[in-house]
C-alpha cells in the first residue's frame, strides 16, 4: 500500500472522529440548553400566579368563629404556614372522616392526626407534614364533622372519598373503645351491650331480619349506620357525619374536587397538573392514623354480609356517586373506573339512580353542627 493512501485514511478516520466529537458536544450542549429551558418551564408553571404562594404571617378568617362567637377553632383545623390566596381562589378540604382525609389533611398542612400514635392514645395534634405543591398552598380552610370553617365562596370544595363499604367498616372499628378510652361508658351501649363483637356480627345480628340482636340493638345499628337519627346517638361518629351531611353542608351549587382514596396519588398528580403544577412520580402521603390495632376477625365480611350492607347504604352510595359525578377533576373515564369498583361489592346499587328508601330529612343536624340549613337559606332569600 503506498504511504499517501495509508495517509489519505488516517486523515479520513481523524476528520470522522472529530466531526463526531463536535456533534457529541453539540449534542451535549443542545442537552443541557433543553433541560434548562425545561426547568424554566417546570418552575414557570409551579409559580404561576406568584402571588398565590407568598408566605403571610397575620391570622386568616375564620367562617367557624364568626358563625359560633363563643367557639374558638380548633388548632388541628389550623395550618402553621399560611399563604397570601386572594379571596375567592381558596379551596377548602372537606375532610370526610375513615375515607383517607387525615393522610391528605397532613399533606395539606393541618394537624388532624399527624402524630405517629393511633388515634385512642394520642392527646395532642402534631403539625401538618405540608408538601411541595400549589394545591396544599391555596388549601386554606377546612370542613370537618361539627367544624365547618369553609368560605362560602371558596374556588373548590375538595373532597376526599372512599367505597362506601370500606368506610363503614374503618368506622365501625375505629370508633370501638378499649377499656381506658375516654368514651367508653357513652359507647358501650352500642359496642358491649349489643352484640356487636365485630363488624361482620354487627351486619349479622343488628341489620339481618334474622339477627339475634333485640329490636332496640336493630333499631340502633339501623339508625347508626345510616345517619338518619336526629342527634349523635351511641355509636361510629363517622357513621353519623356521612357522605349526606358533607354533600349537604356545602353551597348547593359549590364547585367539587375529589380525590379518591383507591387512586389518591393519581388524582392527586390529575389535580395538581389541573391547577398549574407540576406532577409527582410517586407522592407519598403519612398514614399516621391508619387502622393498625384490628385483626383478621375485624375486618372479616362475608358475601352475605356485603349484600345486606349495600341494601342498607344505598342512599349513601347515592351520595358517594353525586360526589364524583361533580368532581370537576375526573373525567368520565376515571368515573367508569370508580363505578366499576363499587359495582363488584354492591352491583344493583351502583347502577341505581334512587334507592327504595328516601333520602332521610337531616335539616337538624345541619342546623345543629353546620351552623344553618341550606335549604332555610334559599327559602329565606326567594
């Protein structure tokens, strides 16, 4: 081979090699360019609206003590950091209890059961656990049970919910004393006197035509369950503030956000994509008050039992669906997604549109923890 030839291919072989080099390096640069340019982007769109997310320091309005002068708001309805949200952009956490809310709650920056110990031993409220993100920030109010702090022109109502079945259960056991609980004379009625020993012999003895409770045990777990009595009875106090009493309680024609407790990191993702955010791979939300103390008997149901509970909480499945029919951040097929899940517990209920039973009249209750009745309201003003 002549020395020019041998020559001419290192020449070659040197220009390939450097024009790739100088693409790599173009393509480096080009790489780096774009991740800044998509970290502007991220950051853009975190701080959207800017003003929303300044830190204030002075005390926001409380709906709950100018309703109820002498009352002052609990400090688990507070949240440590507050944010500068124009009136009107707020949202207000509706925090329907055993249906995942005290996870979400925390995330959200208040302190209702954020501690690390289960609910019956805990005497003080630990600060929320806030995470990044626009929606804990305009977050700023809270609905829960007998304390109803919302603005009534807030942006949002955002609910947390749960299968009706499931949180009934959660409920049941989550309610039921031990010993050294403080409630345990007012609760034995329902727990200790009727035979009530777990959720499924509750199904069985107090709902069941053929149960062995009495008829004062049937006609307590029947009003229990469904929240239809007048005024707190003995029992879950989360039976009692059910799926209608929050559905109620907020404007008739309030603007609905939910995020579901069987796919919370995905509608939580949804939702903060939906009001200018920026998506999490996986979030993760403290479970600080998740049932940890029930065992295999407690959370035993059997198919039996599932049928009868889905005949006694239709109304309440009703509820459930109203809810996420209104939800402004699942679309229809995430709605499919939830119908379909309940629709393998309760199969008629879930395709229902009315229930045999009417909706019961929970005027009272409203009047007496709400604060008032929507419906006076409306009359008062047409």
């Amino acid at each position: 081979m002549k020395p020019s030839s041998v020559f001419s291919k290192l020449y070659c072989i040197q220009v390939i090699a450097c024009s790739i080099s100088a693409w790599l390096a173009f393509s480096e640069l080009a790489g780096h360019e774009q991740a800044v340019e998509d970290g502007r982007r991220r950051h853009k769109r975190r701080h959207k609206g800017a003003r929303l997310l300044q830190v204030i320091n002075n005390r926001i309005e409380s709906p709950y003590e100018a309703m109820w002068p002498n009352a002052h708001l609990p400090s688990w309805a507070k949240k440590s950091t507050n944010y500068d949200v124009p009136r009107g952009k707020e949202v207000c956490f509706v925090h329907v209890g055993k249906a995942g809310g005290s996870a979400v709650g925390c995330s959200l920056g208040f302190s209702l059961h954020c501690g690390n110990k289960p609910h019956r031993h805990r005497r003080h409220h630990r600060r929320g656990l806030e995470v990044n993100g626009i929606l804990p920030k305009i977050t700023t109010h809270v609905f829960h049970k007998d304390v109803y702090n919302c603005l009534e022109d807030s942006a949002y109502f955002l609910f947390v919910v749960r299968d009706p079945i499931d949180r009934a259960r959660s409920a049941f056991n989550y309610d039921r004393p031990d010993n050294d609980d403080d409630g345990v004379e007012y609760l034995s009625e329902f727990y200790y006197d009727c035979p009530f020993y777990n959720f499924d012999d509750f199904v069985k003895n107090g709902l069941s035509e053929q149960g062995e409770a009495s008829k004062s045990c049937k006609r307590l777990a029947n009003g229990s369950l469904k929240g239809s009595h007048l005024h707190h009875p003995p029992g879950p106090s989360h039976w009692y503030y059910n799926y209608q009493y929050y559905y109620e309680a907020v404007p008739k024609d309030a603007p609905i956000l939910v995020l579901r407790n069987e796919h919370l990191e995905e509608d939580w993702n949804k939702l903060e994509s939906m009001l200018g955010g920026e998506e999490e791979d996986s979030p993760s939300f403290p479970r600080n008050n998740e049932n940890t103390w029930s065992g295999e008997d407690d959370l035993y149901l059997s198919e039996e039992s599932i049928a009868i509970l889905c005949k006694v909480l239709c109304n309440e499945i009703q509820e459930h669906k109203k809810i996420l029919r209104r939800a402004q951040n699942i679309n229809e097929d995430q709605l499919q997604v939830s119908l379909i899940e309940l629709e393998t517990k309760c199969p008629m209920e879930a395709v229902f549109d009315e229930c045999p039973e009417p909706l019961p009249d929970i005027s009272v209750k409203l009047q007496e923890n709400r604060g008032y009745y929507r419906m006076q309201e409306e009359e008062g003003e047409s």
